[in-house]
C-alpha cells in the first residue's frame, strides 16, 4: 500500500468529504486506496481511493473551487506549471492514528510495504 502526504488544512478537508481532488504538479497512475498520513506527524490517518488523475486548464482549476477547497488569492495562482487533480473518493478516517517509520526523503509518496505486519493488516481491515 501507498501513503500520501498531505499537509493540514487539506487532509481534514479530504476526511470532512469537501475536498475531493488533490491538486499536484504531475499525474499519478495509482488507482484503489491509499493511506493518507498528515505531514510531518509519522501518523497514517486513514484511507481513501484514488479513482482517477486528469490534468486540468487553468481557467477548469479556477472554475473548481467546490472540488480542491484552494480559494482567495491561491486560486488564481497556478499551483504548477502543469495542473493535476488526483480524484478521491470514500475517505475513512480511523479512530486512532497509526505510527509509521518515516523514510528520509520521501515528500509525495510514502511505500508502507515495509511498516509493521500488525500495522498493515490493521490498515488492510478498513
């Protein structure tokens, strides 16, 4: 399984079901679910699925407030230089969080196939 980063407010937005796309610089070929783990924290908050990645104009990303959450000034910025929705869908969020060896390094995506068996399988069960 995979573990995305994601920095606060937006993995609170993603587990609230408001923010359904996470906008990245590049596409992604992972589809199914993922853990999601709240930047700087080594915690795994949950699950969700990633069910789709489409790059986007500028004028659709600033057209698509209701899906990315991003407004205000950030919005009419382009994030990247190339604009990417990752598309999730059915964010769990677990009762308590749970602890993973961070990898030096690692800043988007995060490999848990070698965290603990017992922390696997608990993630496997949501």
């Amino acid at each position: 399984m995979k573990g995305l980063l994601i920095k606060s407010p937006w993995i609170e937005l993603i587990f609230q079901g408001k923010k359904t796309w996470e906008i990245r610089g590049s596409n992604t070929s992972i589809r199914g679910k993922i853990a999601l783990i709240k930047s700087g924290t080594s915690h795994i908050l949950g699950t969700v699925d990633v069910v789709d990645s489409k790059r986007l104009t500028l004028d659709k990303y600033e057209k698509s407030e209701q899906f990315h959450c991003i407004s205000g000034n950030n919005k009419f910025q382009a994030p990247y230089k190339r604009i990417h929705a990752w598309v999730l869908e059915n964010p769990q969020r677990f009762k308590e969080p749970v602890p993973y060896q961070h990898p030096q390094g690692a800043v988007i995506w995060v490999n848990l196939k070698d965290m603990k068996e017992e922390a696997r399988c608990y993630l496997m069960k949501r």
